[in-house]
C-alpha cells in the first residue's frame, strides 16, 4: 500500500459516511452546534463590555465627585495640593491616571502615570461627559471627563482607567455568561425537539388513522398541515389502491396483473409456496406426459409468475418429475414458453403420509369442513407436518435472493411455514392464503395443536380467506387461545410483537375461461354429450362436477333425486343426473368409503326406477379435462352444487362462465362460500333432501327468461371478480403493507 492509499481510504470512509443522510444531518447539527456557540460567546462578550463600561463610568464618577468636593473647599486653588488629591485618587486599583486640562486646551495637572505629551485638545469635544478610548503606550485607555473650576480656572478633570485590567477581573463573568447563555439556548432548543416530536407524532398518528379509516371506506383522506414526502406517497397509493382495486374502471386480466406488479412491486422476488405443482410430468406406457392440473389456483397464480419470473416451490409429485428437472431439482415452466422455475420439493412415503395424507387431509381438512368426518389427529403426522413445513421454509430461504421477498402461501398443508419463513427471512412479505373454510372457535379447539397452528399462521403479513365470515371464526380463534390484541376495526391481529392483516379475498376463476376456447355452440354441445351418454334427445339434465370428496354432498345430491322422482313422477325417464367425480385421496379410508357408497346408493336408486334404457344418474369417475367439464356444463339445464361447507367453490362459478347463451340454472349450496357473491342462484341447503328435490324441479320448470335475467347479473358479477382480481387484491395489500413498513415496522408496535 502506498502512503496515500491510508488516506484515500479515510476520504472514502469519510465520504461514504457522509454519503448517509443521518450522517449529514448529524454534520450539519453539528456544524450549526459550532456556529450557535460562537455567537453565544460573542455577545456574551458585548454583553461583559457593557458591563465592564458602565463600572469604568461610575467610578470614574464617584473619583471626581470625592474631589469636586475637595477642589470647592478653601484652598483648594492651589494647584499643588489638588495634584495630590489626584494622586491618592489615581492609586486605587484600575485607576490609570487623572489629569486637569484647562479651558484653552493646556496640560495644567497630571499624576505619574500620565504621559507628560498628553493633548489636552484631544478631549475638547461638545459631549464633554462622554467617555473617550485611547491607546497609549499599548494601554487601552477610557477617558471620562468631568467639567471642574480650579482654583478659579475653568477645565475639565480626565480620569483615565485601563479597559485591559478591567477586563481581566472580569473574565470570569464573561465565562459565566457565556456557560449560562449556552445552556439556555440549548435548553429552549431540547425542550423545542421534545415539543415538536411529539406534536409530529400525534400528527402522524391522527394521519395514519385517517389513512386506516380511508382503506377501510376507501376514500382518502384530507390533510390541511403541510404533509411531508412519505405520508404523500401513502395518499397516492390510496388513490391508485381505490382506483384498481375497489374501482369500476379495471378490467382485470393477466396484462392489468402484471401491469400492477410492474407499477406496484417493481424488482420483488415473488415466490409460490402450494403442495400442488403447476406441472407434473407423468410415465405413462414408457412415455413422458406432461399434466396440467385443472386448478384455479394454477390458473390465478400462473400469470403473477409469468409477470414476474420469479419461482414455484412444491411437492415433485409426478412419476416422471425427478427426470425432467436440472440437478438443483428446477425446471423452467410453462413447457411452450419458460418464464418462470418450478422447484421441486421431494417428499418421501412416509413424509406424504404423515403431512398430506395424514395431518393435512384427515386432521384439518375435516377439522375445517365440519362434513361430520371425525377429524383423526396422530402425533407421528403432527411431526412430519413440521418437519416438511420446515423442509419448504429452507427451500425458500435458499431460492431466496434478497432479504425481502414476496412469499405467497398456499392453503392448509402450510399452516407452520408462515413462521418459520418470518423466523429465516425477518423481512418477508409473506402472503399465506387459506382455500378452505375456517371452522368456529369450539370446533378448532377440537385441535391438539391449535396454539401453533395460530402462531405459524401469524408469521404472515396478510392472511386470506374466502369470506367475512371465515375471517371472523379466526378472530374467535385467536381471542380464545393465544395471548393477542385484535384490531376488528382495522381487520389486524398483532401477536408477538407483529401485526398480520387478516382479509377476505373471495377466490374466483379467470376470465374469459379457457375451457370455453373452442367450444362448439350449446345445441351441438347438447347433442354430443347426449350421444355419448346414449340419452334420448328430450331427456332434461343436471350436472355435478367434482373431486370425489365426502364435502361435496355428492350423495346428499343422489338422495335428492331420489325424492324428485317420487315427488314429481312426471320425470321419471325424462331427467338425469350426471355425475362427474374425479378420484382423489384414495388411499384414505373416508374417501374410498364414500366412493363404495355412492357407488352403491347410485345402483339403489337407478334400480328403483330404470326403465328401457333410462337410469336416473349417471356416475362417471375419472378425471375430466377442462374442455369436457365445459361441454358438459353447455349442455345441462341444471348444475348441482351441494357441499355440505365449501370455502368458496369455483364450479359454481365455472357453470355460469360456461353458459354465454344465457341459459341453466345454478342450484347452489348455501354452505359454500360462493353463495354469498352468487345469491341469484337456486339456494338450498343439502341436509334438506326435499328442500333440494324441489329445487330441481324449479330448475326444471324456469322460464328462459328467468334463466337468463338470474345468469346476466352472475356473469356480471364472475367476469369482474375474476381471479385476476383476487390476485391483484392481494399483491396490492402487500405492496401497500411493504411501504407501511417502511414508516412503520410492523414489529415495532
Ligand atoms: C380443494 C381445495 C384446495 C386444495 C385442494 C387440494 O380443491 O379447495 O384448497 O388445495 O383441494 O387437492 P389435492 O388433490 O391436492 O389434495
């Protein structure tokens, strides 16, 4: 190292340093320290010489006085003896010196310190009580003059006093003075910072109330005091949150998605946590089959991942998966047109049994759906759910890039991760969405571990759920069993020492739909599923579509035909039921229990009343592709959705998106989340077999008309709460969440 590199690395340091604006402000403060100081001091020292002045008077004064009254007594005149008089005088302390100059301007008297050349005619002047500063002989001199007669000469006594001496003896004071005035102003000055600080404060706090008030109303609030650059750049998000969330003009789609990520969360990492991938690779007879899983939640969060190439971590769960990744077990998705990576989480048997088939899918899926499924909770799942929850936090951690990135959680198999992500990664914006309902307090106490289900979940930024109502079973939840403060007004639940905004955002599915590409017109529709399922060409049909699960009321809904053809015989051999229902979660008990029956329940009834060629339902299980599932719906008068608890459920709205000739009836349970934006439907509740059996019949028997006034509003209503939409609400509470947090931590409430 050379002799200048020491130095230049101090001016970078210095320069680096004051690169920071608290390091500026801290030289500035201090400079401005500096310069307060010297101007205490230096009129500390006008103020001392004032003083110094005033007392060089006065004794000046009192000195001519003593011997005024000597010069007036008999006598006097004689020059001589008054000479000594001014000698004595001018031996006190400070005194310089007296001298008597005559009218005319002649030296009449002086004492020995006098310089004999002194000029009388310097202290001529009108103001003859004024005082005069010479320098004589290096001595700063102040002259006081006062009129005298000696000895019948009329003239002027000078009395001379060193300013020097004077002020030595008072150089003390001045330090005094200077101390005290410094104190005081620094004093004023603390106590001004002390007002000001908080007076900003319960500014800022009234204005962040405002601000909350208005999320909550949507309107902005008014400021009048002179807002600063932060609280403007919260009032313009308000505008432009109102605008595209709750505003009317934004059609949303994957371009106004992405749109928003760009505009709103530019340069975040964005990472996906769900258990299902959005791409599985299947070996299917010596061959690799690429399968698309028919989800709304591939569908709604494929386009934020397209936006913002960012990555999709879950379970590789396809025969062929580990063949088709590289060896950081990534792969760049879509296939057509890579844009963002799909990480590969490897789950072995005994980890899927535990965590998906045993905690997620017997404990809290029933726990949650309350469809009288005794929930089956066993320590050993309890202890793989962590332990793989734990697995997908390190897989966040180490695809993480920055210290803040966006992590969206999916559903129920992660109801621990929130926290083990906030514990790696402080600075997260996790956003974890909950796909099912959220039972009431009583029955989540049901949970062994309900305590740490709470606290994982409160690791999130933002928790979302369907519904209000949903929403507010975990506020209860949370009020029961852990120790936390819950702002209702404000939707925020703060738990050790962090705040988490708990909001409904109702899932919905994409539009226009995919499924709908291609599809030929409603009469063709209606002509190819009644050849394929060899019905006669006046035969009425309702549909249900839907994975074979025990929440579904799948037999509820068989039981309700039953009722119709006993209630109303006029349909028997004129109406059918078709029954879709995709295999899942075979390997667990309750769903190959419920498969057998309704199986069976289907025979029972098809037997009570086949004739001819005609049974009653129809009961197809496998899966089905979109297209199909879309012609099928094309080609009903009647679709049946009858869960028994459902958080939102989106065939319901799949129906409707189906349907743009206007035409079939909805009949929907009032226990799925979807009842609640879809209220034109036909409400039933599937507990009433014959409550539903008339519905079917209404459906039967509406009039066009009223299909079509029913479906125009629900379409209405679907092709603006797309899921699009649902995405946007939540990207865009994060982003305003990440800004609050720079004004706010959210952990230093
Ligand atoms: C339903 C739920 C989703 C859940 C999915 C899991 O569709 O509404 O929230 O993620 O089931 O299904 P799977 O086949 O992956 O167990």
């Amino acid at each position: 190292m050379t002799d200048a590199a020491p130095l230049a690395g101090l001016r970078r340091q210095i320069g680096g340093v004051l690169k920071s604006p608290k390091a500026v402000y801290a030289s500035l403060a201090g400079f401005a320290g500096v310069i307060v100081v010297l101007a205490l001091s230096s009129l500390a020292s006008l103020i001392v010489d004032g003083w110094i002045q005033r007392d060089l008077d006065l004794r000046s004064t009192l000195i001519f006085r003593s011997l005024a009254d000597k010069a007036a007594q008999p006598g006097a005149g004689e020059l001589q003896a008054f000479k000594q008089q001014m000698q004595k005088a001018a031996d006190e302390e400070r005194i310089f010196g007296l001298a008597f100059c005559t009218r005319d301007g002649a030296l009449a008297l002086a004492t020995a310190a006098m310089p004999p050349a002194l000029d009388c005619a310097e202290f001529s002047g009108s103001n003859a009580n004024e005082g005069v500063t010479l320098k004589i002989d290096n001595a700063k001199l102040r002259f006081n003059r006062f009129a005298l007669t000696l000895g019948g000469t009329p003239g002027q006594l000078l009395v001379a006093q060193n300013i020097d001496e004077a002020r030595s003896g008072q150089r003390d004071a001045l330090t005094y003075a200077t101390a005290a005035l410094a104190a005081a102003a620094f004093g004023f000055g603390f106590l001004a910072v002390v007002v000001t600080a908080a007076l900003r404060r319960s500014w800022m706090s009234s204005l962040r109330g405002a601000i909350a008030e208005s999320i909550r109303t949507t309107e902005p609030p008014v400021t009048t005091g002179p807002a600063d650059r932060r609280i403007n750049a919260l009032l313009g998000d308000l505008r432009v949150r109102r605008k595209f969330v709750h505003g009317i003009y934004v059609r949303w789609s994957p371009e106004s998605l992405r749109q928003l990520l760009l505009d709103q969360l530019p340069d975040a990492q964005v990472m996906i946590v769900s258990n299902r991938e959005p791409y599985i690779h299947n070996r299917e007879n010596g061959e690799i089959k690429l399968q698309i899983p028919a989800s709304g939640l591939v569908s709604a969060l494929e386009p934020v991942m397209r936006a913002c190439r960012g990555v999709w971590i879950a379970h590789g769960g396809g025969s062929a998966d580990r063949e088709t990744v590289d060896k950081n077990s990534r792969l760049m998705v879509p296939p057509a047109d890579p844009t963002y990576a799909l990480r590969r989480v490897w789950l072995s048997e005994e980890e899927q049994d535990g965590y998906y088939y045993g905690l997620a899918n017997e404990g809290l899926w029933p726990l949650c759906h309350i469809a009288f499924i005794r929930p089956t909770f066993r320590e050993q799942d309890w202890a793989m759910y962590r332990a793989v929850n734990q697995r997908f936090a390190d897989v966040v951690v180490e695809e993480a890039t920055c210290e803040n990135p966006i992590v969206l959680v999916q559903d129920y198999h992660f109801a621990l991760l929130p926290r083990m992500i906030r514990k790696a990664l402080p600075k997260a914006t996790v956003v974890t969405f909950w796909h099912i309902p959220w039972p009431n307090a009583e029955t989540f106490s049901i949970c062994p571990w309900r305590e740490e289900i709470l606290d994982g979940l409160l690791g999130s930024s933002i928790l979302g759920f369907h519904t209000q109502f949903h929403c507010n079973n975990f506020f209860d939840s949370v009020d029961r069993f852990i120790e936390s403060r819950i702002d209702h007004e404000n939707s925020l639940v703060s738990f050790g020492g962090r705040e988490t905004l708990v909001r409904p955002y109702p899932i919905s599915i994409e539009w226009p739909p995919r499924g709908l590409l291609n599809q030929p017109s409603v009469e063709q529709c209606r002509i190819n599923v009644r050849e394929r399922f060899g019905l006669a060409p006046d035969t009425r049909i309702a549909v249900g579509v839907e994975r074979f699960d025990y929440t579904k009321g799948i037999l509820d809904r068989m039981r309700a035909v039953d009722d119709l053809l006993t209630m109303a015989p006029q349909w028997r051999g004129k109406f059918v039921l078709i029954q879709v229902a995709a295999p899942t979660r075979s390997k667990l008990d309750a769903y190959a229990a419920l498969e057998a029956e309704a199986r069976n329940l289907a025979d029972e009834i098809n037997a009570k009343y086949a004739r001819d060629n005609w049974s009653p339902i129809l009961l197809v299980v496998r899966h089905h592709e979109p297209t199909e599932v879309f012609e099928l719906f094309r080609a009903a008068d009647a679709c049946v959705v009858s869960s028994l608890h459902d958080g939102m459920n989106l065939v319901a709205k799949e129906f409707i998106a189906a349907r743009d000739d206007e035409r079939g009836v909805l009949i929907l349970s009032s226990f799925a989340g979807a009842a609640y934006e879809l209220p034109e439907a036909l409400i039933v509740n599937p507990y009433d077999t014959h409550q539903m059996a008339k519905a079917y019949d209404r459906a039967l028997t509406m009039s066009e008309e009223e299909q079509a006034g029913r479906m125009q509003i629900m379409v209405a209503q679907i092709s603006e709460r797309n899921v699009y939409r649902w995405a946007a609400q939540m990207l865009f509470d994060a982003s305003w969440l990440r800004r609050r947090e720079k004004i706010v931590p959210s952990d230093n409430l």
